[in-house]
C-alpha cells in the first residue's frame, strides 16, 4: 500500500519544479527568468544581501543560476489558507491549491541549498499537517529533524476550543547526516564577565568534590591543590593540559588559598543545544521600534528567526540565509542581529511579492496623501530593511533586484 500523500494537482506540480530545476531553464540570462536593477539586467553576486521583488516561483528559479547548493539556512513563514498573497488566492483556498502552490517552490528550495543546508518552515494548525507530509515527501522523511514549537507572547482568544498560544516549525535538511547541532548561546550556570575587554563566560564550579563528600554549607568545589589527592594523577593531568590551553584558569578561592579550577569561554562561542520550544515575544513591537507599527499584520519576532539562523550557523558566521515569502523583513532583521553578535558576515537573500499593503497605517509608508494608493508590502520589506540596517549594522549594502519572467 501506498503512504504518499495524494491531492488533485499533484503530478503537475512535481512536474513542474521538476521543468523549473532541470538544466534548461538554470537561470542563464536570456533563457529563463532574471533579475532586473533599474530596468537593467543585472547578475547577483554569491555574497551580496538581496531583496528580489516578484513572485517567489520566477525568483527561486532565477536564483539557481547563481545560488544553486550555497544556501545554508532557509527560513519560511508561508501565507495560510487564510493569508493574504495574491498568487495563492487567484488560486483557491482548499489544502490542494496550497499544496500546489508550495511543491515547485519547496523544490527549488531544496536545490538551492547546501549540504549540509536545513529549511525551517514555519506554520499554524490549519497546513501543518499538509505541510509536514509534503515536506516529507520533497525532502525524504529520514532528513526530516523534528518540529520545533514557537511560543508566542499571547494566545489567540477567538479560537472556540483553545487559547492558542503557539505554532510550528517543521525542519528538514537537505542531507541529515551533514548537519550538526542546532546551537544557542549558553546561558545559566555560567556568569557573564568583561575580561580584557571581551564578553567571557566564566564558570567558577566545573570540578565538584562528588556528591555525598561534602556537609550542608561545605565548599563544594574542588579546589586545584585537592586534585591529585581526591580525582587522581589522570584527572589532574587533564586539568593541567586544559590550564595550558587557557580553558581553565586558577582563581584564588576562598580563606584557605587554595584555587578554584575556572572555565572561561568567549561569550559568542559558549554553546548549548537549542530547547525545541522557543519562547519568543514581539513582532509587532520589532516594527514600532522601527516606526513601522501597524502597517503589516502578524510578523514573527526578530527574536525567533534569530534564534533559528544562529542555531545553524553558530560557527558559520558567513552563510546565507533565504526567505522567500519575506513579508516585513524580519529575516534580514535577524541576519543583521545574529551577526552583530558575533561581528558575522551572514547575508540574506528576501523574496517578496509586490503586492498592495491594504493597512490602515500602510499610506504612512508612501506618505498619508499620496495618489498612489497602497504602498506594496515589498516597499515596507526594503523599508524595515534600510531602517534596521541603521541600528544594527550601519554600513550593510543590499540591492533591490526585480524578478523579470521572458
Ligand atoms: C505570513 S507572511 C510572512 C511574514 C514574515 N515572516 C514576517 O515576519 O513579516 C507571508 C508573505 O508571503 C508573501 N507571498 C505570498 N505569496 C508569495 C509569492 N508567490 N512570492 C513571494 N511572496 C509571496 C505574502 O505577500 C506575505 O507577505
């Protein structure tokens, strides 16, 4: 018996990415869809932060012709069957024009990405289901790596069964074996210090005397002098080796003077596993810091999408990162925030339809009178982009590319 999963469409979706990955239509300028800057064509360069306006079909498939397999992170928060693109409208609003309308686009995904590449897509009860199966099916369930839940900062009230408080990000990479931890700055025991002008993490209590040798109150710390005597000649040895290394050092400890075996670690590099539910707030309050409130509806919080890219590219401070249904910008917001953490040089690609953005504050982008009507959310995109750049990371250069179909 057959497990895939079937819907009305689907042989001429997979069709379809299929026609757009194969070597025909690669993107070389002239045969298949390329990038326009000022009416002009224009070629990306692999390490340049972009904004490509048009639809993401065109777009991804453009991309290959310069990105293909050099994607490391993709993060994704797709329009649901009640979202508001344009393209998945004119289309229907049941599971299988959904499941349509990502396919090809899940496939090209997949080609642009490295390796060791992952994809975090992001969604709500209504698709997840629908998306993690397609996901399975694109990607090969043995590189599917688990769902993640992100906790928003209030739960929606309306819902008549529960107060829904969070949605779902399915991850898949494009070859599980390849891809390492998903990594988080390490936090608690450790306390953070400035030594020699640099954020460390200094923690004091790595070498333990052993459980039950001590009395309530009691030091429980083993200092260095005790070593040999308590652990042994082979675990002092260790100590020492790692004394030499400068991941410990001693630190006078306590009335007798005797020293405290201390572990310092470069705050940036100091690392534990990611927890898979990731409470992150904000949103909305990311664009008012920017002076951008009010004018796009639901974006996610510039501190999740950060907490994903750095996962993945905790010790790859240059990798680029995608997102191909970009709405507000966040992502590029989180790109330039995970590398100011760590003085990384990530660069994002954002896709984004030119769709009008039918806002009450939208105007305020294209000023309150203005005859043009509604801005379209790709100038909010281009918008939150130069603004945050300003605050994050003054000197960011990005290019605003046009998708151009022949
Ligand atoms: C749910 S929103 C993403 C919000 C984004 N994560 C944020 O934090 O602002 C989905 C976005 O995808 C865009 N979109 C829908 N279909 C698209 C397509 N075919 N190509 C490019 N963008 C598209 C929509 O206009 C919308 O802005």
């Amino acid at each position: 018996m057959s497990t895939a999963l079937n819907w009305t469409g689907k042989d001429a979706a997979f069709a379809l990415g299929r026609r757009l990955i194969s070597a025909e239509t690669s993107g070389r300028l002239g045969e298949g869809p390329h990038f326009l800057r000022d009416g002009d064509s224009y070629v990306p360069t692999v390490d340049e932060n972009m904004l490509v306006v048009g639809d993401n079909l065109p777009a991804l498939t453009g991309l290959l012709a310069t990105h293909r397999g050099r994607i490391k992170v993709i993060y994704i928060d797709p329009p649901y069957n009640t979202g508001n693109a344009l393209a998945y409208k004119d289309h229907g609003h049941d599971h299988a024009s959904w499941l349509n309308f990502m396919t090809p686009r899940l496939m090209l995904a997949r080609e642009l990405m490295r390796e060791d590449g992952v994809i975090f897509i992001h969604l709500d009860d209504g698709e997840s289901a629908w998306a993690q199966l397609l996901g399975h099916e694109i990607f090969g369930e043995d590189n599917s790596l688990g769902t993640l839940i992100h906790q928003r900062a209030k739960g929606g009230g309306n819902s008549p069964s529960f107060v829904r408080g969070h949605d779902y990000v399915h991850v898949w990479a494009k070859s599980a074996e390849q891809v390492g931890a998903f990594l988080t700055e390490k936090k608690a025991p450790a306390k953070l210090e400035i030594i020699d002008g640099r954020r460390m993490l200094v923690e004091t209590d790595v070498l333990r005397a052993g459980f039950g040798r001590y009395a309530r109150g009691q030091e429980r710390r083993l200092m260095y002098e005790d070593i040999l005597e308590v652990k042994g000649a082979k675990k002092l040895a260790e100590v020492d080796a790692k004394l030499g290394t400068g991941e410990y050092v001693l630190r006078a400890w306590g009335p007798t003077g005797k020293h405290a075996v201390v572990r310092v670690t470069p705050a940036e590099k100091a690392s534990s596993k990611l927890y898979s539910i990731i409470k992150a707030l904000g949103g909305q309050n990311d664009l008012e810091d920017l002076g951008l409130g009010g004018i796009f509806s639901y974006p996610k919080p510039v501190e999740l999408v950060k907490t994903l890219v750095a996962s993945q590219t905790f010790f790859d401070p240059e990798a680029i990162v995608l997102d191909f249904f970009a709405g507000s910008g966040t992502t590029a917001q989180a790109v330039m925030a995970a590398n100011h953490r760590d003085a990384g040089s990530r660069t994002f690609i954002l896709i984004q339809t030119p769709e009008p953005l039918q806002t009450k504050n939208a105007r305020s982008l294209v000023g309150a009178d203005s005859e043009d009507g509604f801005p379209e959310i790709s100038r909010l995109t281009a918008e939150r982009i130069r603004r945050a750049a300003k605050r994050h990371h003054p000197e960011l250069r990005f290019t605003e590319v046009a998708v151009a179909e022949q």
